[in-house]
C-alpha cells in the first residue's frame, strides 16, 4: 500500500537517494539545506511512502489561496505509472488550498497534459551569483544585456540575503 503524506524529517534520506536516481545534485549536495528548503514557510512537501520507503515526493510553494508552483516532483523508477506522481501532484493541490499551480518542465510534459492545464511559456530566472555552472542542469539562456541587469542582480542579492536573515537568522 502507498501512503500520500506529509514530509516528516526521517523522509530526508529517502528523498535524496531519489534525487541522486534523478541525477539532481541540489538537495544531496547539501542536505541541511534541502530540510530547511522541505520545511520552509509556505513550503508544502509530500511523500509516497511504502513502508517505510520513500517512493515519490512532491515539493511545493503556496500563498494558501490562489496560487502556488510546484518545485520538486518525483516518482521512483521502479514505481512510475501507478498513478503515485498523479496523486502526489492532487495532494498537493489539496494541502497547498489553491486553485492553481505553475511549474516548468523539460522532463515530463506527457505527464502533465495528462492533467486539466493551460501551456505557457516558462521561464527559471537566477541571481548571477547563483547560476549553475554544472550539469545537468540545462545552461541557462544568456541574461540579457541591458543597463539594469547588473543592479538587479545585486539588488536581487540583497533582497535573498535579507530573505535569509529574516527568516533563519544571520
Ligand atoms: C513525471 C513523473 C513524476 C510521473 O510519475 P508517475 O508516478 O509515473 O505518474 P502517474 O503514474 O501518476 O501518471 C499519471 C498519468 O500521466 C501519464 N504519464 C506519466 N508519465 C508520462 C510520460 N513521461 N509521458 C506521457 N504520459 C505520462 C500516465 O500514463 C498517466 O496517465 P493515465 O492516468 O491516463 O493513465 C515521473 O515520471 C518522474 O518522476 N519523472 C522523473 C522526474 C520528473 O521529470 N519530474 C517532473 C519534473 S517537473
């Protein structure tokens, strides 16, 4: 049987053996970090879990009534169509109270047209800063050069670091 629950901190392992199957470095590269980024306010994350395994997650940001985007989703290999990436993204929606969410992709768009949607173009914006230089992550298209650039990044620096500090602080 599979469970669709709330992330709980003992999940933490299992979620970063299905990052690493995926092959996204960001929350096994640092995993204090990926709690806090798990159990951030406004932060609804969401388990499969058989046994005491974790086979799926869901990790989304929510306002609590309209709107929210959808960050992380993940089923395991050996698990997919089930109807476990189905259900985590319906609980989702549940427990994030809104009526919509929004998300990018480049993996699964057959997944998701599977679902009642709209298509929009998407866009993943970084600080300079931040930018990955690795892969897999696909290189980010070029910023665009303009006057503001330079001080947006910094202001949008600052505006993180303040983020930051309120929230966990300094
Ligand atoms: C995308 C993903 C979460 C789907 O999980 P899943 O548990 O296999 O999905 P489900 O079994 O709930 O599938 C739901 C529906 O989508 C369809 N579907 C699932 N993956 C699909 C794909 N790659 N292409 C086309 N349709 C797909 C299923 O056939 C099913 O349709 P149905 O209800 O009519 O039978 C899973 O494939 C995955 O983890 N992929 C790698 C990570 C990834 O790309 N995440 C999304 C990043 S934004």
């Amino acid at each position: 049987m599979v469970d669709i629950i709330p992330f709980e901190p003992n999940h933490l392992t299992g979620i970063l053996d299905l990052c690493r199957d995926e092959a996204w470095p960001t929350f096994p590269e640092a995993p204090e970090r990926a709690l806090r980024s798990l159990t951030a306010p406004g932060v609804v994350a969401t388990v499969a879990l058989e046994g005491t395994r974790v086979i799926g997650l869901a990790q989304a940001l929510t306002d609590g009534v309209i709107q929210a985007h959808l960050s992380l989703l993940a089923t395991a290999h050996d698990r997919r169509g089930q109807g476990i990436g189905r259900r985590l993204v319906t609980e989702t929606l549940r427990r994030s109270g809104v009526q919509r969410i929004d998300l990018v992709t480049d993996s699964a768009e057959g997944f998701y047209t599977s679902m009642p949607h709209r298509r929009f173009a998407g866009f993943r914006i970084y600080t300079t800063a931040g930018t990955p230089q690795r892969q897999p992550d696909p290189p980010p298209e070029p910023l665009v050069d303009h006057p503001g650039n330079r001080k947006w990044s910094r202001d949008a620096r600052r505006h993180n670091d303040d983020q930051r500090s309120a929230i966990y602080g300094s």
